[in-house]
C-alpha cells in the first residue's frame, strides 16, 4: 500500500491515479492517514462484502424457518441456561 501527502498527491494525480488500479493509496494531511484512493474494481469488489444488519422483525420468513434447522454444535451447551423458553 502507497503512502502519499496530500501535497504530493495534488502535484501527481497522474501517477497515484494509475498506482491506485494496482494497490490502494493511502493520502496523508498533516501526518495522518486521511483518505484512501481506490481502483473501481476493487470499490466495487468491497461493496459486495459490505454487510447489513437487520433487526430481526425485518428477516423474510425464509431466513428466520432456516434458522431453525441449523444445527447446534455441542459446545454451546455451556449457553444453555442463559436461554429461556417462552411460556
């Protein structure tokens, strides 16, 4: 990964544009790591990792009906009393 001041960075656009196709750019301002330029493949390739959390009254059907056939792994028997059944 480049490290470049922002000064630097506004003389050679250029270069660091190209440098950041192959490896992500890192802009300094005043000494601390600021802004990361990025090639637009690998953006997009982060976007499709990102993830989102949903509270659980906004989980399709599917999802939740799965959840019941995962299977539990013996260890988490420890956990067990920390669970309560509703009445």
């Amino acid at each position: 990964m480049a490290k470049v001041t922002s000064g630097e960075f506004q003389r050679e656009f250029g270069r660091y544009r190209a440098l950041a196709q192959r490896e992500a750019v890192v802009i300094t301002n005043h000494g601390r790591d600021d802004v990361v330029l990025l090639g637009a493949e690998d953006y997009a390739r982060l976007r499709r990792y990102e993830q989102k959390a949903l509270h659980v009254s906004e989980l399709p059907a599917h999802v939740v009906d799965e959840l019941g056939t995962v299977p539990i792994p013996k260890e988490a028997a420890k956990f067990n009393r920390e669970y309560r059944k509703k009445k």
